[in-house]
C-alpha cells in the first residue's frame, strides 16, 4: 500500500537540507517529496505533526556475533592488553559460535539496529567451528527483521590452512550467491581479519577474490599497534607497505580502525581512495587511541564495531572523541561519516540509501523529535549530535513497508526471540567456559 508522511520536517544527511513537506511512498521508492504532494487514492496518511524524518542509518561496521556478548563470565585472567582482549575474550566467543547462536545473535543485534533507526548493515562476521553457510544465518536474521546487509566473512590464518581455505570459501560462495540475485537487500565484501593473523598466500587469495566478483576487501587495520609491530618484525617491511605489496590498497577495501597509521601511511590509504571505517566507541573501550581523522582525506564511514547498532550514540561518542582529541571536527563532519556508510551500502547494493530523493529507496525512519529551537540546513547537524537519540525512532520502513511502527516490531515476534535468545546465550557462554 502506498504511504503518505505528511506534515514533516524532511532531514537528509547527503547532502544535509531540511525542509517542511510530505514524502509519498510507492512500490518500495520515495515517490514524490514537497509541500504540496497529494493523497492518492488507497493512500495510507500518517501525519507527521512537524516532526523529523530521517533517512535509514547505516552501520559501516559491525560484528553482529557479539550480541549475545553482554554479561558473559569473565575471562580466567583479565587481559591487559590488545592482543590479549582478542584471545581471552573475542576469540573464546567466536570459536564457541554454533549455527544457532550465529543466527540469534543476528536476529538480536538486528531488532536492537531496527530500533535505533539502522536499517543496514555492514557486518564483519566470524565462526571459526561454524563457517560454512554461516553468512546465510546471519541473512536469515536480517531478513526476518527487514533489515539489509552487506556480509563478509573474517577469514584469518589462526585455525590453520583448512580454517583459512572455509574462510576463503564462504566469501565466495556468498559473493557468488549475492551476485545471482542481485536483490537489493543483500550484497559482500571478501572478509579477512587483520595482517597479523594472515599470511602472505591469504591476503593474495582475498585480492584475487575481491577482482574476481568487482568488490573489496573489509579488514581490520592498525588497530593496535601489534598490527604494525607484527608486521615488521615477522615481514620486514611496514603493515601500509604489506597492503600495498598484496593488492589492498584499492578504493573498493575498507580498512576497519586505521586508528596506529601514521601521517605518511593515512596519506597513502586517502591517495588511494580506501574507505576508512571509524569505531570510536569500541576503540575507547579497548583503549587502543584515537584514529588520526584530520590525517584522512578520503572517505570515512562511521561504525560500532559490535558495540550495538546505535548510529545516534556512535555519533555522539565520535563528537565527544574528536573534541577531546582536539580533532578540530564539526558536526557536520560526523554526519558526513553517516552519509558515507549509506553511500559505501547504497555502491554495494544497487540501491540509493541514506537520502529523502525521489527515486531513493523508501528506507525511512519516523521520529517524535520536534524540534524546541529552530532546525534548518545549518544546524541539523548540531541537532542530531547533541539532541536527537533513538529514544525519538517511534517507526521505520525499509523499502517501502513497515518494520517498526509505534515503538512495536511488526515483522516477528521481539518478545519471544528476546527469551529464547537468553536460553542461546546461557548455551553459548557454556561452551565458551568449557574450551
């Protein structure tokens, strides 16, 4: 059924423009946007009452797997640095992953992204004792949810040849998938971990993956300065100059963190053209510093790197950062980081996402946030850092049909998925104590 938003404040991240007008919403696309645009008969209205409407977020980076993370048992021993959160913590959790923790924590880390007005999402995912087919979980959830996503799978050379070969093959059995349907929902990347967990025959096998089927390749890069240590001490030469030495340094990779290169190396990942994938949030938390922004000149995604799907409180988090390391960001800046998550989804998927256009897709977010002091293109930035949250998100569509609608999921059951995805967790946590 076609859908008539009347009565709204129009905001678009790309570029940032706000106006007063109505969207009509027509076989998944924004139909027709102004003032004066007119029911049509079989129209649904919903009145907007002068409150803002936003284009769908997206995620630029994230692990879906770690949903189910919040609570578990502690480590053995606390970790005390980088390397050791990821083998205490991340790397007990992923290995313990089976299909259906796989899929829950999906679904979960989806109805959470919903709810917070994110409607796509770039995910990172790992399962080193579930790889095969794990993607296809991981789309399931999504799409019981109504949400998109462009997957990857973390290859890594930790398991050995044959973890590293399943890696390999289930990014290309889902490329190979995504490229025969070519539905607008779901598209991959060619996922690899980071440079210190990958050999030299890895990294040329995701390069030559990603040629193969015209994508990129999503990783981790610096991190934490083991990356680079690694780096030098096992193959001689700079992590930048091992990237490039293997064919990475491309405009379709997406480097995650980037938060140790230097000045000389970000110049070279912005001559490029590689899209960075900026975590604030995560990189506070596990206080591996600050990427160097002001260093960058290419384009910057803004991401959660697991740490939910709250786009709102990312941006935030990347404000509060960028101030408190004299960065000498705007808030449009982060915008900006918005806009480019949407761009890098909407080049993956076909599809225009994160704009108001005619023509777009009818990716929308409704919110009860009217405005207490003037909003105009000038300062919708300041209103989405320091007022709007996702406690204003009360409905959302994805293409065009309702996923959200007055604060309740309409498209599955949240309450029986919460409770039975607590009976998952207790399982998964059990396994990882027992490893």
């Amino acid at each position: 059924m076609p859908i008539l938003l009347q009565n709204a404040i129009l905001a678009d991240l790309d570029p940032i423009h706000v106006e007063r007008g109505s969207l009509r919403i027509e076989d998944g696309l924004i139909a027709e946007r102004g003032i004066d645009v007119a029911r049509q008969p079989g129209d649904e209205v919903v009145e907007c009452d002068g409150s803002v409407v936003l284009p769908g977020l997206v995620n630029g980076h994230t692990h879906l797997y770690s949903t189910l993370a919040v609570g578990m048992p502690p480590p053995p021993e606390a970790p005390q640095n980088f390397r050791e959160i990821l083998e205490r913590i991340w790397w007990r959790l992923d290995k313990a992953l089976d299909a259906e923790s796989i899929e829950t924590s999906a679904r979960i880390g989806a109805l959470d992204a919903l709810r917070c007005g994110t409607t796509t999402l770039i995910d990172h995912h790992a399962s080193p004792s579930a790889i095969a087919g794990s993607l296809d979980l991981v789309e399931r959830a999504l799409d019981d949810v109504g949400l998109r996503g462009v997957l990857c799978y973390e290859t890594t050379d930790r398991h050995g040849r044959e973890g590293r070969e399943a890696g390999i093959e289930e990014n290309r059995r889902w490329l190979e998938c995504c490229m025969t349907r070519q539905s607008g929902c779901f598209a991959g990347l060619v996922g690899g971990h980071a440079s210190f967990t990958l050999e030299d025959e890895s990294l040329d096998e995701l390069a030559a993956l990603a040629v193969e089927y015209d994508s990129g390749v999503h990783i981790h890069v610096a991190e934490d300065p083991c990356d680079e240590e690694q780096c030098q001490e096992q193959h001689q030469m700079f992590l930048i100059d091992r990237l490039v030495s293997h064919g990475l340094l491309k405009p379709a990779s997406v480097f995650a963190h980037g938060t140790h290169l230097d000045i000389e190396a970000a110049a070279r990942v912005s001559a490029a053209g590689v899209t960075l994938a900026h975590n604030p949030r995560s990189n506070m938390n596990n206080a591996v510093g600050y990427a160097p922004l002001p260093a960058f000149h290419t384009t910057i995604m803004l991401g959660t790197d697991g740490i939910g799907a709250d786009m709102f409180a990312e941006a935030k988090a990347a404000w509060y950062a960028a101030r408190h390391e004299q960065a000498g960001l705007i808030p449009a800046d982060i915008v900006a980081m918005l806009a480019a998550s949407a761009q890098r989804a909407s080049a993956a998927l076909d599809v225009s996402l994160g704009k108001l256009n005619e023509g777009a897709a009818a990716d929308v977010v409704l919110t009860d946030y009217v405005p207490s002091t003037p909003l105009t293109s000038e300062n919708l930035a300041d209103h989405f850092v320091f007022a709007m949250s996702a406690r204003h998100v009360v409905g959302v569509l994805v293409a065009g049909q309702w996923k959200l609608r007055e604060r309740g999921v309409v498209v599955c059951d949240e309450r029986s998925a919460r409770e039975s995805a607590a009976d998952v967790a207790r399982r998964l946590w059990q396994r990882m104590v027992a490893d």
